[in-house]
C-alpha cells in the first residue's frame, strides 16, 4: 500500500485530524470513534486487534484504606478520560454499586497520574501498558483490579465518510494490517525496540513483555466488532457520558465484509 504513518500523542484528537484530513486511517482504542459518532460524524470501523485482557488495572497506594470497588465511591480516579479506560473503569464500578458520577475523574497523562497517586492526591490511577508494568515493578502500588475479560479492550481502526475511502482500500488495509501482526509475533524484540525508541533499557523490558504476551491477530470490522461498539455505546449513555443514546451504523462497515 505504500503508506505514510502519522504519529501523534493523543488518541482522542483522531476524530479531528481525520476531520481536517490529515490522514485517512486513525488506530486507537474502542472509545475515541464512539465518541466521534456521539459529536455527529459518520464512522466507519475497517480493522481491529485481538482482545488485550492484560493493558489495564486500576492502581491504588499500598497504604491506602481500599479494599474493594465500592471503596472508591467519592474518591479521586485519575486516568486518560475519553480513552477505552473510561469504559474500563464505568464497568468495575458497576460491580460495586457505582457510576462515573460517584467518584471525581482527573484527565491526567499516565505518568503525572502516577506521581499523583504516588504522592497522595488521587486515590486512584487506571493505569495501562506500558506504564502499568512499570509501576508494578516499582513496588509501590497493588492492584485493585484488572483489565481482564471485562471488556473486549481491543485496538481499532477507523476511518469517517467525508475520507471516501474505498471497500477495496479498506480491505486491503486490514489484510496489511494481519500481515503486519504475523511480523511482530514472529519477532517481538525488534517490535519493542521500536516502541521504546528514546527511552531506557527499563521501558524497552518493559514493551518486550508487553508485546510478546499480546495476540498480534487482526480482523476486520465482523458484526460481533460492531455489537462491541454498541455494548460500549449504551454502557457510557448510562453513566452519563454521552447526550444521546447512540446506535451503531452498521449499514457501511457490512458493505467493506462483502
């Protein structure tokens, strides 16, 4: 395909830029394209990874009095809001009674999240990888609870109409995309590298295990992606977090499977 590969920081400004036409394609978690649907703009799902049960854990101080979810109510949370770990965190506090609106949420980068937590001004951080391996191996925090099967947790790529991408554009991203996903599993130290460019040996350790315990199989936008989406959808309508309840267009994204 010949791409050119776009980097920037932040997941949820990939609406926009996908808006202002910087790019054609943007990969980031299950919540960013929803919250791109809510604001009006036609969403199209192309590709998605494998379900990551292991990126994600909410974070407390070792000192600190909480024990279950339930202790959280009132609390400080500190994570990327608007990111799959607000969708994260919705569903460990239904388990213990609680909504959004119980606890006060910081929107806070990981690692000022982990020095909040570290220094006593949040009570808690939803950490992710690789970040959360990290602050692990410090042994400074435990974990109240994990990501695990809780929800799909999946990287997703998406695309929005006013791109007119083609159905053979699409499927041939998500067939690059699988190919690629064959190449990282077949060697993960080199895939780390590449992650930890910049950083120090313990950043690039930490992506090493990151990557070689991840599925690296792609799929493409199959029905059961999009019921995931509307899973999600209807979860972040009932804490609140959308102003509508939003429905899925599914009519596109079945097209690019035909």
């Amino acid at each position: 395909m010949k791409p050119e590969f776009v980097g920037y920081l932040e997941g949820r400004d990939t609406a926009d830029r996908l808006r202002l036409g910087e790019f054609d394609i943007g990969g980031t978690g299950s919540t960013p394209p929803i919250l791109a649907a809510a604001s009006g703009l036609s969403v199209t799902y192309v590709a998605a990874s494998s379900p990551r049960p292991a990126n994600g854990a909410i974070l407390v101080s070792k000192t600190a009095g909480i024990d279950k979810i339930a202790d959280l109510k009132g609390s400080t949370v500190a994570l990327v809001d608007g990111s799959f770990l607000t969708y994260f965190l919705a569903k460990r506090l239904e388990e213990g009674g609680l909504k959004l609106t119980d606890i006060q949420r910081h929107d806070m980068a990981p690692v000022p999240s982990r020095e909040a937590l570290k220094a006593g001004t949040v009570t808690a951080w939803v950490a992710m990888a690789p970040h959360l391996e990290q602050s692990l191996a410090s042994g400074e925090f435990r974990v109240l609870a994990y990501c695990g099967d809780l929800i799909p947790n999946r990287s997703l790529f998406w695309t929005i109409r006013d791109r007119g991408l083609s159905k053979e554009t699409m499927q041939e991203f998500a067939g690059e995309l699988q190919h690629l996903g064959r190449e990282i599993a077949a060697d993960p130290e080199k895939a780390a590298a590449l992650l930890a460019a910049g950083g120090d040996e313990t950043e690039r350790r930490a992506w090493t295990r990151v990557v070689s315990e991840r599925n690296w199989q792609a799929i493409a936008a199959l029905p059961a992606l999009l019921r995931e989406q509307q899973t999600e959808a209807d979860t972040l309508f009932g804490h609140g977090d959308l102003p509508a309840r939003l429905t899925i267009d599914t009519a596109s994204d079945e097209e690019i499977l035909r």
